[in-house]
C-alpha cells in the first residue's frame, strides 16, 4: 500500500509562519509554503480560472495572510468556496480583525494570536483524519 503523504498550505508573508512550519513538519506532514501576491505573481485563484494546486491538493490550510489587504481578503473569499467543507483551514488574525472583518469570517475557524504547540498539534488531528479519509476514499475506487 502506497503511504500517503499529508500537505499543510501555509500562507504566510515572507519572515512569518516560521514555527508553523517546523512544528507541523515536526508532526509528519509536508508543508507547502506561499508567501501570497506579489506584482510579478498574481495569485492564481484570483486570475481567471480561480483555482490553484496547493489549495486544490492540500489536506488542511494556515492562512495567516493580512486581511488589512483587499487582495488577502479577495484570497480568503475564494478559499471559501475552493476547500471543501471537510479540510481544516485555520485563518490567523492580527489585533482588531476578528471584530473588523466578522462578515468574512463567519463560519471560519480562527486564531486571533500566534498558534501554540497544542493548538497545531489539535490542527495536526484533524488533517490526519483527513489524510485517513482521502486513504479510505482513494482505496474505494
């Protein structure tokens, strides 16, 4: 039986989501890092055919994207309709936010501090039992 490999999307500006990442790597799972939109690298779920293949592939998602920028926000909007209901997707808020942008974040599971080891750990659970799911789902074929 082919071992399945969990991927984590981390989204990140550059210099953030450093412990995320070792410490969910240090949990088994891949993590696949986006730094988000630049002017040379629109985001693809953005463009045209809205999709992208981290979000498509990924197991769980950190978004830790700044909802201070319409684009982030535009982002998170999109995530909403792209991971299925099923995949755990945690959204990191900055001071004020949560109150800020509640109409986007309904329905939204939140961290409005940086996550603790016990938090990504709980997070970690839940993308495992999604990686249990896919396995089952995959062999049924």
């Amino acid at each position: 039986m082919q071992e399945f490999e969990s991927l984590v999307l981390l989204d990140a500006p550059e210099g953030i989501g450093r412990f995320e990442h070792k410490v969910l790597e240090d949990m088994g799972h891949k993590v696949m890092l986006c730094h988000g939109p630049t002017h040379e690298a629109p985001c693809p779920v953005l463009e045209t055919d809205g999709t992208c293949d981290m979000v498509e592939t990924a197991h769980g998602v950190v978004f830790e994207l700044d909802l201070d920028i319409e684009h982030h926000r535009r982002i998170l909007r999109r995530y909403q309709v792209l991971v299925r209901p099923e995949i755990p997707m945690r959204v990191v808020l900055q001071d004020g936010q949560a109150e800020a942008y509640a109409d986007l974040l309904e329905g939204v599971e939140v961290w409005s501090h940086q996550p603790s080891a016990a938090e990504l750990d709980a997070f970690s659970s839940r993308v495992e039992g999604m990686e249990r799911t896919s396995e089952e789902y995959d062999r049924s074929d």
